[in-house]
DNA sequence: GGTAACATGTAAGCGGTTACATGATTAG
DNA sequence: CTAATCATGTAACCGCTTACATGTTACC
C-alpha cells in the first residue's frame, strides 16, 4: 500500500519533508536548516521552499499552524502520518542513486593545459583554496552535528565528516601536484 | 581588449570551445569527449551542443567545415584565435570559482536517521558502492588520460586523479561508519 | 535483415534561479 | 534611525532535459 495521494515528489519537495521530520519547523527555518548542513551537496531557493511546503500541506503529508510572532506572520509545519510513511519509503526505495556533480572548477582545471603553465598553476591554487575554504566551514560545523548525534540523529554527522574526507582527499590530491610542477 | 565579439559565453559554451580546443572535432565527437573525460563533474547533452556550435561560430570563435564520410553528413570544428583567447580569458579570470554539488545520494544519506537503522545502513553501502563503481571506470579511463600527457595534456590526467581520489575518499569513510554500526 | 553506432538537429515542457514585493522586529 | 534579520510569497525568464525526427554506415 503505496501512499494514495502522492503523485511522486520531486528531490526538492523530500528535502523538505526530510527537514521537516528533523522537527516542527518554518519555510524560512528550512531554509537556514539547508545552509547549515545539506548545501554543500544540495541548495533549495524560498522560491521553491513555500510552493512546496503548500503542495505537501494539500497532499497531506504535512500540516501547517500559523504561529505568528507578535505580528510577524509565521506558519509551522510537522509531518503527518503520510508524510513520514512517504519519507520512509523514498529512503528506503531500492532503485539506484544516480550520481552527478557539477563543478566548472574541475571543468576548468581540464583544460588548464590551454593557457600558460604559471596561469595553469595558479588555477589549481585556486581550486585547492576552494577546498581549503570548505574544509573551514565544514570543521565549523562540527559541534551542531555532534550535539544532534547526541539527540540520536546520528547521519548528519556522517554526512559531514564525508564532506571533510572529500575535500581534504581534493586538498591533498593539489598539493601533490603542486609540489610536482614548479 | 577583452574579445570585442563576447556576449559572455555561458559554461557549456565554453566546455564546448575547450573540447575543441584538445583537437578538431564534430558535435557528435565533443558529445563522447565529455562522457570519456568531464562527465563525473559535468554533462552536456546533443541539444546543448549543436545550437551552441552554432553561435560559437556566429561569433568567430570557432570555424567549422563540411567533412562528410561517405554520404554521412559531419561537420568539424576548430578554434580560431578569437576563440582561443576566449577560452584563456575564462580559464585565467580571477573572479571566485563557485563550488556547488548537487546530490540525492547525500541528501539521502542525511536524512537517514528517519527510518529503521537496518535500512539506514542499507543506503550507507548503497552509496559506497556507487563510489566503488565510479571508481572502477575512472581507473579504467587512466590509459587514455595518460596517452594525453604523453601529447602535453597533463591536466586531464591531474582531474582524472583528483575524482579518483574523491571517491577513494568517499569509499573509506563508509567503511570507517560502516564497521562502527552492525 | 536487423541492431547498434554515427551524425545532426528541433520542439516542448519543466524546473529552478533571479528579481521583485511586502511587512514586522531587533540590534546598533 | 538604519540596517539586518525574520518571514512569506509571486512572476518572469532561462537553460536544460526529454522526446522526437531523420538519414547513413557497420556489424552480426
């Protein structure tokens, strides 16, 4: 028995079911959820968060409350049943995860034998940087995952030190080229 | 003086100008190209390609003959040296490389603490095998990248290491989570 | 004789980004 | 008093993917 009323979601849409199954929760708090954990592999813009969050609402795999704040108007979602059945079973689908990256970075980097070997060099530096940069931020992040590893929500942390192992291997696989070419 | 022709070429406009650039090449032959090398960071489709051509070479950038192989049409491509100075500017501009990832995977992943441990850890090896596979047809393209450094392309083979070194990275932190969960 | 690969394109639809619009509250 | 943050949305545009259309050559 496969959900009733849902006419497949789009990966947009389970990222705001997923934020909201971590807690009751505000477009605009999604948002700020999205920047604090999954946006170094996924974005979401409030023009598509607020749609979506109506859609789910009429499909009714969430319900929403309007909690406003003095006056300032705001509306807080949580799952229903439905929305968490529908959740379960998009993690729990079996068919394969397609995997795309998309980094004009590493497209650069391609055809850095186009230019001069300085200004080819000076490319790879920046890439590094990139990730050297990232590696901060994500290290940053680190006492937010740990306090929710704590709460029993053990996966974004994963999710995190992936991201750390990635960009360190990045980090590491440029020094060794930079160390090989002046 | 900054290419008078340029009305900013967008990212696939400039793989396109880069893939000609390695050689003399028809729309079909960029389109493999791409899939032999840029695809684990980046993909362009036929219906990309050809318009883009198209307008390349309306803006002098590219300069493309007729060269059918029996009565099966085909059109070669080369750079001119607009186009050439085109392509150095934009692997030479300084402005900040955006680094953006966009992947299910992850976001799955990241949620995972929404269904049973049993399936969570299902989906953990689900995405370490997919990196296992990348891996597996990334070494496989290391004699063609390494037949390029021979003929003074060394980057390909320095990107190809790098997402080598990417999903290396991906494939032991999943084991590290793995072995810590059963 | 049929399928896969070679080769080039067009059209429609959709999904996402950018920009815009509005208004309340807090901090400096 | 001003800027930043909180909070929610809409509209237009654009670029990409999907599907389609067409014809040739090589291979089994």
């Amino acid at each position: 028995m496969t959900g009733m009323a849902s006419a497949s979601l789009s990966p947009p849409d389970y990222v705001v079911l997923g934020m909201v199954g971590l807690g009751r929760r505000s477009g605009y708090e999604i948002k700020q959820a999205v920047e604090l954990s999954i946006r170094f592999f996924w974005t979401i813009s409030p023009a598509q968060i607020y749609p979506s969050l109506t859609r789910l609402e009429r499909a009714g795999l969430l319900t929403g409350r309007d909690e406003p704040q003095g006056r300032r108007q705001r509306r807080l979602y949580e799952l229903t049943a439905a929305g968490s059945t529908a959740l379960a079973e998009w993690l729990q689908s079996t068919e394969p995860i397609p995997f795309e990256l998309r980094d004009i970075g590493m497209v650069k980097l391609f055809f850095a034998d186009a230019v001069a070997p300085s200004q080819a060099a000076r490319l790879l530096t920046a890439v590094r940087q990139r990730s050297e940069q990232r590696l901060a931020t994500l290290r940053a992040i680190r006492p937010e995952a740990e306090a929710a590893e704590r709460q029993g929500d053990v996966y974004p942390a994963l999710t995190l030190e992936l991201g750390i192992a990635f960009h360190q291997a990045m980090v590491d696989a440029c020094e060794r080229f930079e160390s090989r070419l002046p």
